[in-house]
C-alpha cells in the first residue's frame, strides 16, 4: 500500500473534508522523536494509506 505522512501543522491547515481521510498515526518514543515545541508532547503525524 502507499502511504502519505503529514505533520499536524499540514494537517490544521487541509480542508476538513480531506482531514476525514486521514488517521492520526500512534508512535512510540522508540520509534519517533520529535517533540512539539509547543507542548513537550511527541508531534502529531496523520497517515492516509492507499491500497
């Protein structure tokens, strides 16, 4: 399958129609590192898949 990542920055500004399409993507600390700068949180990243 193809699979498209976007960051929750991109993801804020898409139209919520082309938001529907999209899942946010669960990460580990292992996995994935990058820390929002405005939370301390890991930053959000949605996927959508294509079969």
């Amino acid at each position: 399958p193809q699979e498209i990542l976007i960051g929750e920055d991109v993801y804020n500004r898409i139209h919520p129609t082309v938001q529907k399409e999209f899942s946010k993507k669960v990460w580990n600390e292992e996995e994935w590192k990058y820390h929002s700068r405005e939370t301390g949180e890991l930053y959000p990243v949605y996927y959508h898949t294509k079969q």
